[in-house]
C-alpha cells in the first residue's frame, strides 16, 4: 500500500467517479483503475461500488478512505517540517534569575515571538551565586542578576576565573519598597533609621546577599534591622509587604512591576549604594534563537530605565 495508491483513492471518492478523478490527476482511467483495484487485492475486500452514476463506497471503502485522508494529512505534515528551520521545530529558553525583579509579561511576549512547535521554557528563581553556577554548569544559558557596588566586584572576578561574560546593562540606586498606604511612603526619600523597626524581607541567603552585612545607609549597617524574614516567592513577598507592612531593599527596575500591587518605591537619604542590572553568559558560545529574543525582550524593556 503506498501513498500514492491512498491519494488516488481520495481523489475518485472526493470526485465522484473514476473518469473525473483521472482527468484531475492527469492520468489515465485504465491506469488509475488498476491502482484502484490493486488496493482492493491488498485490502482484500471491496471498497468501491461502481455504478452508472459513478462510485460508491462499501462499509470497508468508507474505514479507508476516513484512514487515509488521516493518513495524508499526515504527509503533509512531515512535508512541513522537512521545510522548518531547527528552531521552528524545537526552541529551549533557560534562564536563571535573582532578584526577583522581572515583569510577569516577560515569558509571555516571549512565547508570543517565539515561532516553534514546541517550546521549553525553563526559568529559575534563585540567588546570584546559583545564578552564576548555572550558567558555568550550562544549566542556564543566560544569567540575570542585580548585585551593589562590592558584590558586582567580587562577582567579575568569579566570573572572568570561569570563562564567563559580563554585561552591566544600567546601574541606579538602592530603594526601599514599601506598602503605598504606609506614612513614610508620603516622603520624597526616606531615612534608614525610620524602617529599623520594620519587618525587612530577605531574599535567601548565599555568599552574595552576606556580603550585604558590611553594607551601611547613611552610616547605619543593615545588620542593624530588627526583624527580618526570609522569602522567595514573588507572590508572598507583596502580601507580606502590604498586609504585615514588611519592607523589600530593592532597585529601580522592580519599580514599575510593583506599582501595580500598590507598592511605592522611595530612595534613601545619604545613601551611596548603586545597583547594577548584570546579564552573564558564556563567553565564546553562540547563544540560542530562543535565548536571543528573550535577550531583546530585556533590552527592550530594561535598557531605557
């Protein structure tokens, strides 16, 4: 049974006879006749009536001819695929993010780019030390990372030991984010000394977010926080922040995001901390097409701020 046999037989029952079907196809009613009978010695049964008004299907005729129009579809599809770039196939996008800081749309333009069959999409929230180690381990084909002045030091110096590339995207200052209804979120900028009393969020702990204890605002060490709660999900850290008036230290690319969950972002009074948006990658290796337009989707929406 070959695939032209099926087509064949498709085209005498969608015509209605064996003479219209062979003048569509270009070919003669003895020859498409014979092909029409040796598919009925090979099913062994009949699948065609003929008659004076042309053809009609028997009970087998008509299992065959649903079977075939399925299976010809098929053909179609593996004739479109042979024509398919590898990316238009299969797409992958693996990236590792601390700091949780993106915009919730970000996948979603992404996935609206993307022009693949099947797309895997494989994005971890972590801290910037595993952010790093992902990438070095090629678990992750890109790194995204917001680091201060003394982390982004050490972080290069990890980073060039490791092959890996670093790209400071911008810089700003550091910011407090803090329910909208809270007084202090009136101020203009604020005083450290006004939130010590504050519960402060924590992102969990790794040998980057440590280095932070030596960190002072206006000569007051952050250690000096009298609570602090340590999170990692997104969706907890807004409740806490505007049900159990929780603060989060941040930076200016959160700031549009958490607008939208009634959170006002203010600068520090005589703070000289600057935070830099980092992307790393590995050097000498061409990244995806996946990663490449999740990389402009970044650009696009961050490199303005």
């Amino acid at each position: 049974m070959r695939k032209e046999q099926l087509f064949q037989f498709v085209e005498v029952i969608d015509c209605g006879s064996i003479n219209k079907a062979a003048e569509k196809l270009y070919i003669s009613q003895p020859n498409l006749s014979r092909s029409i009978h040796a598919l009925e010695e090979e099913m062994g049964k009949q699948i065609l009536e003929r008659n004076n008004r042309g053809v009609t299907l028997t009970p087998t005729g008509k299992l065959l001819y649903y079977y075939s129009k399925s299976i010809l579809e098929q053909f179609k599809v593996l004739e479109r695929i042979k024509e398919l770039d590898e990316d238009q196939i299969y797409s992958q996008l693996s990236i590792s993010v601390d700091s949780i800081f993106l915009r919730d749309d970000l996948i979603l333009n992404f996935y609206k780019r993307i022009n693949s069959a099947e797309t895997e999409i494989k994005f971890l929230e972590t801290t910037a030390e595993e952010v790093l180690q992902n990438v070095i381990d090629m678990k992750s084909e890109i790194g995204i990372t917001i680091l201060n002045d003394i982390q982004l030091t050490i972080f290069k110096k990890m980073a060039e030991i490791k092959d890996i590339e670093i790209e400071i995207l911008g810089t700003g200052p550091l910011y407090v984010h803090i329910n909208e209804n809270n007084p202090l979120s009136q101020k203009e900028e604020i005083d450290v000394k006004d939130l010590l009393d504050y519960p402060l969020i924590h992102l969990p702990y790794d040998f980057f977010s440590e280095l932070n204890f030596s960190l002072t605002i206006d000569d007051i060490p952050l250690k000096q926080f009298k609570t602090t709660i340590t999170m990692s999900n997104y969706h907890a850290i807004i409740n806490m922040i505007n049900h159990a008036n929780a603060i989060m230290l941040g930076n200016k690319w959160q700031i549009e995001e958490l607008k939208h969950s009634h959170i006002k972002s203010l600068q520090f009074k005589n703070c000289h901390i600057t935070k830099s948006f980092v992307i790393i990658k590995r050097k000498r290796t061409v990244l995806s097409n996946a990663a490449k337009i999740f990389l402009d989707i970044i650009y696009d929406n961050y490199s303005h701020m």
